[in-house]
C-alpha cells in the first residue's frame, strides 16, 4: 500500500468496540466460571448440577452479570432446569437481569434438546415395535415440562414415517381442548394415514382422566369417518408417561 494514503498506519485493523458494553473477553469471566466450565468438559455433563448448567449456559451472554445467581432464581421461580428451557419466552423476560439474548439462548437449548429427541425418533412409527420407547421419550422432551397443558399431534403416513408434529392447543395447568374436526382437517392436508396424540399432565401424574378417555374415543371415532388410525394417545410428564394402546383405551 503507497505511502501516499493518509493516515493509513494510524488507522486501526478493526473497528473500535461502540462503548464500555462490548463483548466480554473470556479473560473477563469469573474464576468461578473457569473452573466450572473446566470440570464440566472434563467430567461431562454427570459432573454439574441443573444449577450449573443453567449458569454455564448464561456466563456466556455478554449481557448477564451473574449467572450464578441468575441461574439459582430462574430455579426457585420454575423448579427445574428443563421447566427453565420449556417456559414460555414471556415468562422468562419477566424474570429480573434475564436480558432478551439470555432468553433467546435458553430457548435454543430447549430447541436443540427436542431436535435431538426427533433425531432419535425410528424411522417406522408404530406402537407395536420395541423402538416405540423413543417416540415417548420424545414425547416427554416435546410436551413433558410445560407449565401448563398441551396437546400436541403426531401425523404419520402410510409407511409410518413421521409426517409433521405440531401443538394442536395450548391449556391451562390441568386442561386443554381438543377438537377432533380440526386434527381431521389437518390430516387430510397433510395427508397423513394414522396419528398419535399427545399431551401432558403438569401435575405430574400421567394417569388418564375420564374426560381424556372421552376425548381420545371422540378423536379416534372423527378419524375413522376420513380412514386415518388414531395409533395412540400418550399422556407425559417430566418421569413418566401413560400410553392409551398399552393399557387397551384404544
């Protein structure tokens, strides 16, 4: 480069940082942090509490200052670090010093956490096969730590590959609707041939209620008028689940 250009050797080779706010260097984090972060990828993930994790998770968002304590009262407000992941994003941002990025890193864990759930969904989805344990544990990844009840749905096709998996509805701590018109509607968009229903019990006890019972009857019958199975109905929580077909509600 000539000489000629103006200034060129006092100009910097980056930009400037914008203010005192910039990213935190990893010089900058807590000793405290080094050591935990240091003992979690020697040990592995059995070596940390949901405490931990929580603060490793959140020492590395410029913006939160301490995660430890962020860490314990994002525990005492939901009880768990997979609750933590599954809350509602508004939720969290009503949780005082949890920036919008923090929220948004938790949030991906959760994402990632359920994708590799799905990764280890079988090919073939069927009640009937001995793999069948990895579409409950999916089950319980996708639905088991809401706040409050979801229902969500399995679509299927033919073969029994796994279609699509959506949140039919949202409820309350011990309710949510079902409306079999409208899982019928969108099966024959999708043009799935069987199903499997979903949702969880906040309470923690997956035994069927008598108004479950109902309502899965009222799902299966609607499907049978368009020719699509109603597999299963799988009722989860964070340690355990409920399965229609095994205990022969279907």
């Amino acid at each position: 480069m000539p000489d000629s250009v103006p200034g060129f050797h006092e100009m910097p080779l980056f930009d400037a940082p914008a203010g005192p706010a910039s990213v935190r260097q990893a010089g900058d984090r807590p000793e405290k942090v080094v050591r935990l972060q240091d003992r979690f990828l020697r040990a592995g993930r059995e070596a940390v509490d949901d405490r931990e994790l929580l603060e490793l998770l959140l020492s590395a968002r410029p913006s939160v200052d301490d995660a430890g304590t962020l860490a314990r009262k994002l525990l005492d407000l939901f009880g768990t670090a997979p609750r933590v992941l599954a809350a509602r994003a508004d939720r969290l941002r009503a949780v005082p010093g949890l920036s919008e990025d923090a929220v948004a890193a938790l949030k991906a864990a959760e994402a990632l956490g359920i994708r590799m759930a799905r990764a280890e969904v079988p090919d073939k989805v069927r009640p009937s096969l001995r793999s069948y344990d990895k579409v409950i544990e999916y089950c319980r990844t996708l639905a088991g730590h809401r706040e409050v009840e979801q229902f969500h749905v399995l679509y299927l096709n033919r073969r029994n590959l796994l279609l699509a998996d959506e949140c039919h509805q949202r409820g309350t701590v011990s309710h949510t609707p079902a409306y079999p018109r409208e899982i019928c509607v969108r099966a024959l968009e999708v043009q799935a041939t069987a199903v499997i229903a979903v949702h969880n019990h906040p309470s923690g006890c997956p035994e069927p209620s008598s108004a479950d019972i109902d309502m899965t009857q009222q799902i299966r019958d609607a499907l049978k008028t368009i020719e699509v199975v109603l597999h299963d109905h799988i009722i989860v929580t964070p340690a355990d689940s409920v399965s229609f077909k095994d205990r022969g509600l279907l």
